[in-house]
C-alpha cells in the first residue's frame, strides 16, 4: 500500500468509527492527524488524539499535562504496574513532559469496532486517571 492509499484507508476507518462515537472528529495538524472529543459518563468527554504513523495509528490522551509535581518513585512505579493490567494502551512521558496514555494498532488490520472500543477505553481510563492525579498529593496515586 502507497502513502496516498494508506491515508485514503486511515480516513475511511475514522469515519467509520466517528459514527459510533457520539464525540467530533477533527482533522488536527495534517492529513495524517485527528482528534475526537468522546463524550462519557456523567457529562464529562475525553479528547484522542489519532496519528497515522506509516502503516501504525497511534492514539493517545492526556492524564495530565506535566508531571513536575509527580516526579518520584512511587507515581512511576504505580504506572508501570497499571500498565501490566490495561486491557488496551499504556502510561508513556509525552515528550513535552506530560503524562499521556497510548495504544497502537495495525492498519491494514484495524477494525472499526475494535478501534472504537479501544477509543472509549482510552478515554475512559485516561478521564480517571486525570482526576486521580489530581486529587491530594500527599497520598498515594490511585
């Protein structure tokens, strides 16, 4: 598959899985990026960001947008154990230092609906995890 078909067949799938979602799906910094805002629970909404990165999209959503006030053993160590029991994505750094949860998945071999539910799960978690690491610091996270 060319770059021209493999982005032809990334757009095909977020439509696809946009009509699932009761959220908006934006095209955000280029052709190969999207974002939905889904919307959960209690009014609350979580935004995912979607990247085609060659033949892999990658999506992503925040739990927090710096980690300085987190920086010590017990919040990494935490992480690394809840990585062990997600059912999709896991905990990674952000580059620009914030804490972000992320999951992968093969185009040529994505399914809609599997791509949904691993987009609600996302945000999902990633909802609770933004409320939990914000909450009291002076106890343990989660």
């Amino acid at each position: 598959m060319n770059d021209e078909q493999r982005l032809e067949s990334f757009r095909a799938l977020l439509k696809q899985v946009a009509t699932k979602l009761s959220g908006k799906l934006e095209e955000i910094g280029g052709p190969g990026s999207a974002s939905f805002d889904a919307q959960l629970p209690g009014g609350r909404h979580q935004r995912v960001f979607l990247m085609l990165d060659e033949d892999t999209i990658r999506y992503s959503t925040q739990c927090a947008s710096w980690l300085s006030d987190f920086q010590n053993p017990n919040v990494f160590k935490t992480l690394l154990k809840k990585n062990y029991q997600l059912k999709h994505g896991f905990f990674a750094l952000n580059p620009e230092g914030g804490l972000e949860l992320v999951d992968t998945q093969l185009l040529e071999t994505a399914d809609p609906e599997e791509l949904y539910v691993s987009i609600v799960n996302l945000a999902t978690v990633g909802d609770f995890c933004e409320r939990e690491l914000a909450k009291d610091r002076s106890k343990d996270v989660f």
